[in-house]
C-alpha cells in the first residue's frame, strides 16, 4: 500500500507545480495517472520514490516486512532501503546498453546485496538463474546474453520490467512506460504490468487515456498540479474535455493554422 | 525591404578581404622580425647537398654491428608503454573525482581539476629536463615524463567521457536503492570503457613519438642513439636510425588504428 497526502512543490518564481496531491493506492490496483503536459504527473511520480522531494507533503510506502517508511522524512540510507524494494519503469528504458540482458536485470538487487561484493566479486550463479526466470517472465529469455544497446525499444521496456520484476517489489512505478513505444508493443507492456497488479500496487503515468480505460483499474487525473478526478478507468468524453481542455483547444488551433496542402500535378 | 535583417553578401566579402589583409600583414611581419626568409633553402642549397651526402647510404649495420640499437628500441617501446600505462590509470582514477556526476563534492572536483591542469601547462621537454636532473638521464627520467605528459593531456578528456555518459541508466541504478559506487562501476564503467581504452591505445601512439623526441633530450631509448650518433658525426646511421624511427612510428600507429576500431566498433558478448 502506498499513502500519498498533501505533496506540494513550488519554484522559487511562485508557481506551484503540485498543489496538494493526495491518494491511496491498495495492493490490487493499478492507477493511471492521466493529464495534460506539466500537470505535475511525472512530477508527482518522482516525489513517489524520493527521487524528488516535495516541499511538503508525506508518502507512506510499505517496505518488504509491512513496515511504513516515510519517504520525504527519510534520511539518505533509509531511503535507499525503501527503494530496494521500489520497481521503477522509465519512458526511456535507462538500460545500461554496454552490459548484457541478463546483467541490466540484475541489477535490479544492487541495492539488496554488499557494496563490496557487488565491485569486487559481483552477482552469483543463484542470482543469474533468478534473473533468467525473470527474463522468462517477459519472454526475453532467448537474448539473455545478447548486448541490450541491440534490441528494440519494445524489447528494452520487456527487459526494464523484467528488471523491475527481479527486485520482488513492494511497489511499482512507472513513468509513461509507453510513450515510445508503437501500439502493438505498447499493449505487449500493458499486459505485462497489469498482472504484477495482483500482488503489489502498480501506479504508471500515462498519455493514452484509451489504455488506460483497457488495463487499469482506477484513473487518476491530475491538472495544475491537483487531482481532478479519481475513479474508474473508464472516462466520459465529459471529463476528458475537462482533463485535457486546453490542450484540445490548442491542438484545434494549430489545425486551423496548417493551410491543406494543394495537390501539384506534373 | 524585408522584414528580417540579414548580413548582405557584400558586406561579407569586405569582412573577409579585411581578415586576409591583416593576417597577411602579421604573417610578413613576423617573417622579417624572424629573418626567416624562405628563398635562403634554394640559394644555400649546397650546405643541404653536402649533408645529403653525407646521409647516405644509410649505414644499417648498426642493427646487428652490436645489440644497442635493438635494446635501445625496446627501451623506447617499453618506455611508451609504462608511461601510458601508469599515466592512463592515474589519469582514469583522477577523471571520476573531478567529474560532476561521480564526485559530489565541489571542493575534491577542484582541487583535481587545477591539480591537473598544473601538469598540462608545463611542456614535455621542461619536464624531463627536471627529472634529467633529479634521477639523472636514462629510460626512467623518460618514463616518469610521460607519465606527466599522459596525465595531463588526458585526465581532462576522461573526465568529460564520463560526464558526457547518459544519465538514465544511473537514475534507474540509483531507484533501486543502489550506492553511488555501485552506479559508478555499473553504468558508468560499462559504458566508458571502450572509449577509454581506444583512448589509451592513442595515448600509446603519442607517446612512442614523445619517448623518441624525449630520448634526444636525456630520456633514453633510440632518440638517445639518435643524439649520439648525430654528436660524433655519425651522418650514416643517424640517416639509418631516422628510417627505423620511421618505421617504427608507423607499425604502432596501424596497430592502435587497428585495435582501436575493432574495440569501438559494436560487437556480440562472448
């Protein structure tokens, strides 16, 4: 489970980027977070585990023994536990491209084992077999030992997950994991996150609110750095208008904009 | 008129005549404060001819006349090879406590920093001059030169490597509650590697010419042969020594140009 009360964050001009956010997420679930662009989505995911801190505001996160952690209060070291235990899936993968399939997954449990073993001796053949059952998980096991800078970007995210996956989470984040993806890849990844649900809660940002509507079970909508909406996955075009207005708005002008191109025989 | 200002061709052109004129005073004028006249090479041609007489043939007996040449051109390669080694590595350690993304703290990146830019501005041939005189002239002065020279010329060069390595694989390391070493030898590491080390094998090839240049003025190897023979009027085997030179230079060049495009290019892991 994981809290989320009241994060604010402001710039130093005023302007406040999240305004008091607040929701909880159960084991079970898997949230979207919808909005429009600089809403304070990926804002609002960051703050989720520390790698941004908020101005005010707490999140409660359950660590592997149901303990609670406070992640804007904790100091440097019980943060990195908290994250050892936090999966985190990127829009742009952050795999380590010179290492192996298998090596970007296992680094998954660098926090969970020895600064000194991991320079000095590395992972074991304990780990190695896990990992490959997790590449397995994602059907990524045939290129375990192929270079990560040669697959594709759908393949990547599979690795990413299958990352996320060998760290046994208690918590999983992920960050418009499907952005960049094509659309057959984009429901390859939706699947794949949506089972790990079942356990552990699940919360993504994401752009695509007809994905959403598919494969998570409640939406949350975030505007000017507020909730504007949190329930089911499945949105009237009502509240999409009031979610993503402006931006509608301007894509329309810019429409009108464009002149039809004239078709020029030869 | 339009509504954009733009820098019309004609005024362009006056710019550009306006450069070539002054530089092309500066040249003239450094010419005659230098007394540096170039028809001298034609008018005093026979000096040149005499010498060119002298030089040849080139007198390669000195290859198996006695051992000293072959010995003195290991000594040159070895001397390139320890220095870039020992040189290669202070250099690395040195580049990730100056670089912004492996060293955090501010005071430590300085420090470094104007620690290596003090052995970047002073030249070669000051420094093994020094150490001529510290440990006295030998293959060991020559080393502990280049060892300056390759720290200097690429503990810089490293450390902007490592700042330039993309930053997403370490925030996923850092996500998963891994240390700062722990993202160093698993993001930054990996992805450095191959430059690094076709950077080293450059540094190689430099250093074979430095160690030779170093060698003349007291640092040991073929470039002390060099400065031996040329001291007794040795004309036929300096002529020898410079085509060994020669050639040397080019073999170590093709083979770090080999070695090195082999290791950037991308390959399958083993």
């Amino acid at each position: 489970m994981i809290e989320v009360k009241g994060l604010t964050k402001t710039l130093p001009n005023g302007r406040k980027l999240l305004n008091g956010i607040d929701f909880t997420v159960k084991k079970g679930e898997f949230v979207g977070i919808l909005g429009p662009s600089g809403a304070g989505k990926t804002l609002t995911l960051r703050c989720l585990n520390g790698l941004l801190k908020p101005d005010e505001g707490s999140v409660l996160v359950e660590d592997e023994h149901g303990e609670k952690h406070d992640i804007c209060q904790s100091s440097k070291k019980q943060l990195r536990h908290v994250r050892e235990r936090i999966g985190v899936i990127f829009q742009g993968y952050h795999l380590v491209k010179r290492l192996s399939v298998l090596e970007n997954v296992m680094i998954g449990r660098l926090g969970q084992i020895s600064t000194i073993r991991s320079l000095v001796y590395g992972f074991t053949d304990k780990e190695a077999e896990e990992a490959l059952l997790a590449l397995e998980k994602v059907k990524m096991a045939h290129l375990a030992q192929n270079r990560t800078g040669s697959l594709s970007g759908g393949e990547m995210q599979r690795v990413a997950i299958a990352r996320a996956i060998f760290q046994s989470p208690t918590l999983l984040l992920a960050d418009e994991p499907i952005s960049n993806l094509d659309p057959s890849n984009a429901k390859v990844i939706m699947k794949l996150i949506r089972p790990l649900s079942e356990n552990i809660p699940v919360v993504g940002v994401f752009h695509q609110p007809e994905m959403t509507a598919k494969y998570c079970t409640r939406v949350i909508a975030i505007k000017d750095g507020q909730v504007v909406y949190d329930g089911d996955p499945k949105l009237s075009n009502k509240t999409l208008e009031d979610i993503y207005g402006e931006e509608l708005a301007q894509m329309e002008q810019y429409e009108h904009a464009i002149p039809t191109p004239e078709i020029v025989r030869i | 008129m339009s509504t954009v200002d733009i820098i019309m061709p004609s005024k362009r052109y006056k710019q550009k005549a306006t450069i070539f004129m002054v530089s092309a005073i500066v040249i003239l004028i450094a010419c005659i404060y230098l007394n540096f006249n170039p028809i001298m090479i034609f008018t005093e041609f026979h000096y040149v001819r005499d010498l060119l007489g002298e030089m040849f043939m080139p007198n390669y007996q000195i290859l198996y006349e006695n051992t000293s040449t072959g010995i003195s051109i290991l000594q040159t390669l070895s001397m390139a090879f320890l220095g870039t080694l020992y040189g290669g590595l202070i250099a690395f350690v040195l580049a990730f406590l100056a670089a912004t993304n492996t060293m955090p703290y501010k005071a430590v990146r300085i420090i470094t920093q104007v620690f290596v830019s003090m052995l970047r501005v002073i030249p070669a041939l000051v420094v093994v001059l020094v150490f001529v005189i510290a440990v006295g002239p030998g293959s060991f002065s020559g080393v502990l030169t280049l060892v300056i020279v390759t720290i200097g010329s690429f503990a810089k060069l490293f450390t902007e490597i490592i700042e330039n390595v993309e930053s997403g694989p370490g925030e996923a390391i850092f996500s998963v509650g891994a240390s700062r070493l722990q993202m160093i030898r698993y993001s930054i590491i990996p992805q450095i590697m191959p430059s690094f080390i076709a950077n080293l094998l450059y540094a190689f090839d430099v250093n074979m010419r430095a160690a030779i240049g170093l060698g003349i003025f007291g640092g040991g190897g073929i470039g002390f042969q060099l400065q031996m023979a040329k001291s007794v009027l040795h004309y036929k085997d300096v002529t020898a020594l410079i085509t060994i030179i020669i050639i040397l230079v080019i073999l170590v060049e093709k083979l770090s140009d080999y070695l090195r495009k082999r290791i950037l290019g991308e390959g399958k892991l083993g």
